[in-house]
C-alpha cells in the first residue's frame, strides 16, 4: 500500500567525504539483505 515504518541509519567513520544515509525497515517479514558496497563482519 506505500507505506511503512522506516529506521535512518547514518554510517559515518574517517575519511569519508559524507555520510551515509542507510533506510532500513525492520518490520517487514522479508529477508533482509547486506546494503551494495558493505560487507558482514562478525
């Protein structure tokens, strides 16, 4: 229906010229995935 509870993230570390902003939803029952361009550290 377009809508939906969204959280900002905003991912900041040095070096970077600005930051990023990140739009995740929590709420939806589908699997989330890794955004393009970051990786899964443990």
């Amino acid at each position: 229906m377009g809508k939906a509870l969204v959280d900002v993230y905003e991912i900041t570390y040095e070096g970077l010229k600005k930051p990023i902003l990140l739009y995740i939803s929590f709420y939806d029952t589908d699997k989330l995935y890794i955004p393009k361009g970051f990786i899964k550290r443990i």
